[in-house]
C-alpha cells in the first residue's frame, strides 16, 4: 500500500480553505454506544458529514457474517454519493476515539476504489487541541457524488482463509488484550481467540494524544509479533471496525495486510471453530 494514510489538522485546515476542499466525513461510532449522530450534532468539524457506521458501512448482522459484514458495493456507492463523494476529491474521515471507528470508512474506501481517502491523524481530539472550531447541528446540503466503486482495492479473506494465515503467515488479533486471553467477552457468543493467532490490541497504535506511533516505532511493534518473517498478515478483530485500524497502522509501518471481515463475531457464532483462551497463540 503506497497511498498516504493520515492527513494532519493543519494540512486539513488548509485543504479546507482551498479552492478544492475534501469530502469530510464523521464518523462517530464506540461500541455500546448508539448515539453518534446526537454527538455529531453537538459538535463536528464544519462541513464534516455524518456517517453511521451500522447502517452506511457494513451490511445487517449475520452469524455467517458477523455483527458488521462488509456492506453491499452498490448500497456503499450510494451512500458515497449521498456523502458527495466524487472521482478525483480527496476524501478525510475522522471520528472521537482515536480513528478505531473511522478507520472502517477509510478502509471501505480504499477497498472499493478510492485511492485518495485519509484519516485526521489524531481525529477530533486532535483538531480541538488545535484550537480549530467545530460547528453543531446538520451542515449544508452536499452535493450529490459521482463515484463509481469497483471492489478489490484492498484484500481480504473468510474463516478458512483466516485460519491458514494462523498457521502458515501471521494473523494478528487487534482487539483488547483481556478479550484475546478470554477473561471478558461482552459481545461475542465465545470467549477466546483463533488457534495461531498473535494479539496486538489496536489501542496500542497510538500515543497518548490520539496520533499514530512515528512509523519506525510501529514497524517494531509488528516486527515484533513476526511481521518482518511473514509472507502474508491478516488482521481480525470483534467484527472487522478495529481491525481497518489496524491495516492502517500497519500501513504505515510498510506492511500490506488482509482483513477478515467477519472477525471473531462470525468466527465464534460458529460451532465447529475452534477457540484458544489464555495468553499464548496456541
């Protein structure tokens, strides 16, 4: 993946008094919490356009698909074009924690054919650091998008193909540690994690101000848990949200990776999958 990954606020606040401003997309998302749209009403970047991580970015949930299978292309598209998104216009997404929901715009994206879509590195918290404003309620209407989306801009894979990685490449499992060992599983019908599988929680992608590790410091971090000695990563997580950040991270280390979508929600819906608890792979 050659294609920048982050855009800075200040290279944002410039494009945004441009002649040729990006789309700007809000994603506002966390998990057990559906309000997201109230929060973007009560203050977003301005022009930024909401987007619903439930209902625009994945399709309904599915124990064959997880709790956020990938959404179908042509509803994608239409939404892109409500969005305003068009060929040839940058495109920025952010969201309120760390770019962990957003990250699932930014891969969709970049999946479907969209090669110039970023992330805010370091997301709201970052531009309200900066002093920027924000503006509250709904922004004006966008102008329809024009996009055409064609899938196959990014790889990924099914249970099968994400247990071979396990055993023959490097699958990482980017959510919470406690979750990967099995102590807690709040969502998903097992506890546990996929035979084989290495945990590195997403969280630990970032500083504490919300931006991404420097790339050298990340690119140790995978190195770490085996991805210099890997021909192919795959990355999962509890329904394939945090695992785009993931892919992104990765990406800037310099490392390609294929997302399982249906992550462990689908994997552990499904009886004949095994599960491993505990702190090891295996």
């Amino acid at each position: 993946m050659t294609a920048r990954v982050t855009t800075t606020v200040a290279e944002l606040d410039t494009l945004l008094h441009s002649n040729a401003p990006p789309v700007l997309l809000d994603v506002r998302w966390a998990l057990g919490d559906p309000h997201g749209r109230v929060h973007y009403a009560a203050g977003h970047i301005p022009g930024a356009v909401y987007v619903d991580l439930d209902t625009e970015l994945a399709a309904p949930p599915s124990p064959t698909g997880g709790r956020h299978p990938l959404p179908d292309l042509a509803d994608l598209q239409a939404a892109a074009r409500r969005w305003g998104v068009r060929a040839g216009r940058p495109v920025v997404v952010y969201d309120d924690s760390g770019n962990a929901a957003s990250a699932r715009a930014w891969w969709l994206l970049r999946y479907a054919g969209v090669a110039d879509v970023t992330l805010l590195d370091g997301a709201l918290g970052a531009w309200r650091s900066a002093g920027q404003p924000l503006e509250s309620g709904a922004p004006a209407d966008q102008a329809p998008g024009d996009i055409v989306l064609r899938p196959g801009g990014l790889p990924v894979t099914d249970a099968d193909g994400a247990a071979e990685l396990a055993a023959a490449g490097l699958l990482l499992d980017a959510r919470a540690a406690e979750r990967y060992r099995g102590e807690v599983e709040p969502v998903d019908p097992r506890a546990g994690h996929i035979p084989g599988a290495v945990s590195a929680p997403t969280g630990e992608n970032l500083a504490a101000d919300g931006t991404f590790l420097p790339a050298e410091v990340l690119r140790k971090r995978f190195e770490s848990r085996g991805a210099a000695e890997a021909d192919h990563i795959g990355v999962y997580c509890g329904s394939g949200v945090t695992a785009a950040h993931q892919i992104a991270a990765l990406a800037l280390a310099g490392f390609d990776a294929t997302l399982f979508p249906g992550s462990w929600s689908s994997w552990s819906a499904d009886p004949a999958r095994p599960a491993v608890t505990g702190p090891l792979p295996s």
